[in-house]
C-alpha cells in the first residue's frame, strides 16, 4: 500500500506542476503592446457537431463551422443571399482517444474554404483536465500543420486554458465556461517572417459560454469571443523611394458572437455516463 500512496502523490502533484507549466506558457508570451489597433466588424460563427462515443468515452467527431463577416471590404463566398456575408466553410473531422477522467490525446483533419484560398489544417492535441474544487479547469496543448494554397505552408503551436462549473437551474443543467488561447506561429522561412515583421504570437482569444444541456444527447452553447491578432504593418514609401512610415506592429480586435450546437450518439444507442469509474481508495 506504500508503494500505491506514493503514486498517488506524485500524480496529484504532477497535476499541479502541469497546470503551472501550462500557465507560465499563457503568460510568457512576447508582449503584445502595438503602435497601432484596429477594430474590426463583429462576425457571427454558427457550428454543429455530431459525436459518437464509444463504451471507454474515447470518441470521434465530425463539425461544421461557418463564419458570417459583415465587413464590407471582405469577398465573400457569394454575392446574394445567405452567401453575402459567408466568408468561410469549414469542416472538421477527429477522434479523441481518452486514457482517464484527465487525460487524452486527439487527431483531427479540418479543411476550410474562402473566396480567395482553402486551408488545410493537420491537428495533433493532448488535453488534461483537473477538478479545482467544484471547478473543472481543463488544459488543452495542439501542433498544427496549416496547408494554404494559394500561399506558403506553416506551422502553429496552441495554447488553451478555460474554467467551467455545472450548475442545475430548475431540471436542466448549465455550464458557464470562460477560457484563453494562445496561437503560437512557426515559420518554415524565418527569413519571410522577418521581412514581413510577423510575430510570434499571432492571436490570442478570450471566449465567454453558457452551455445548456437540453437533454444527454443534446446542448446548445451561445458564447461570445474577442479575438485579437498581432500583426505587423510594412513600411510606407514614397515615389522617390524614402520610407516615410516605418514599420509598425499592429493589433486587431474581432468581436465575435457564436452559438456552438453538439449532438452525441452513444455506442449501443442508449445514453451513459462520459465519466471513467475509478475503484475506491483503500
């Protein structure tokens, strides 16, 4: 019995060196104070996703996402109707294996389409999950291969951290949720990235969501985000050759409002619980 309370420490404190790496990877980030700010027109992004879980909670995935952007200046997917303001479809396809209630590691495959490019996005993540209290704070790692045609292939590492807690109002449950992520870039051509003053952190992105679980199968989650991407701004010259700007950085503010629909089927059909019973302790 000594040999299992002493692993028992050493995860539970493994859990918490965990979280305070994860954090000191939020906060070391570059400082993304800029010259100049933008603020964009606030976008609408609707998503459905469809899961199937299987009897060890592990899952696959399938999402649709699409972005409605009401800046004039954007080219749309289509001139009228719906389409006039669509500039982005997006799907998504993964599957997360789960080993415990904390841990898991997943795969996806995303492939987006805009008026002027498509993006293909190659996704390898890992996620843990610790109970703070009646809080759930949950850490989620991603690399990422982005392909753009037309345009240069690169890397991204991501960052995320978000809190949650249920709560039963009535007979349904809700779970309000605030979290943070960090788009980390990794350039293929560092001698591009120097000459078109990009940053290494690009984007940062702060999300508010109230999830109502309307049934186990079903939940409908309104949120709202505010996006910021970190920029650079080339230099400006004249006729005669003589920059009269220099280079700047740049921050661009995007509001964004969302409502994020999931529908889950179990193996067998019939609903159960997606937690891992764990044996009592001695």
């Amino acid at each position: 019995m000594k040999l299992e309370y002493f692993l028992r420490r050493v995860l539970v404190r493994s859990n918490w060196w965990v979280i305070g790496c994860f954090f000191s990877f939020l906060f070391s980030a570059e400082k993304c104070l800029a010259q100049q700010k933008v603020i964009r027109p606030v976008n609408f992004w609707p998503e459905l996703q469809v899961e199937y879980v299987l009897k060890n909670t592990s899952f696959f995935y399938f999402r649709n996402h699409y972005r409605f952007n009401f800046n004039d200046e954007i080219r749309y997917l289509g001139d009228d109707g719906i389409t006039r303001n669509l500039e982005r479809v997006q799907v998504r396809a993964g599957y997360e294996h789960v080993f415990n209630n904390q841990w898991s590691l997943g795969i996806a495959e995303s492939y987006a389409t805009e008026r002027t490019r498509n993006i293909l996005f190659n996704e390898l993540y890992i996620r843990q999950v610790n109970a703070i209290g009646k809080i759930r704070f949950g850490q989620r790692a991603t690399l990422e291969h982005v392909v753009r045609w037309p345009g240069s292939n690169n890397g991204r590492i991501k960052f995320r951290a978000d809190l949650d807690r249920n709560f039963t109002i009535g007979r349904k449950d809700i779970r309000p949720r605030i979290s943070y992520e960090l788009f980390y870039n990794l350039n293929y051509e560092p001698q591009k990235q120097q000459s078109n003053n990009q940053r290494l952190v690009d984007r940062a992105r702060l999300r508010l969501e109230v999830m109502y679980v309307l049934n186990q199968k079903f939940s409908a989650t309104p949120y709202f985000a505010d996006q910021m991407d970190f920029t650079g701004v080339a230099p400006v010259s004249n006729a005669a050759g003589e920059i009269i700007k220099p280079a700047a950085k740049q921050n661009a503010y995007l509001p964004i409002w969302g409502l994020d629909l999931r529908y889950v089927l179990f193996q067998g059909g019939k609903p159960f619980s997606r937690t891992i019973p764990t044996a009592p302790s001695e």
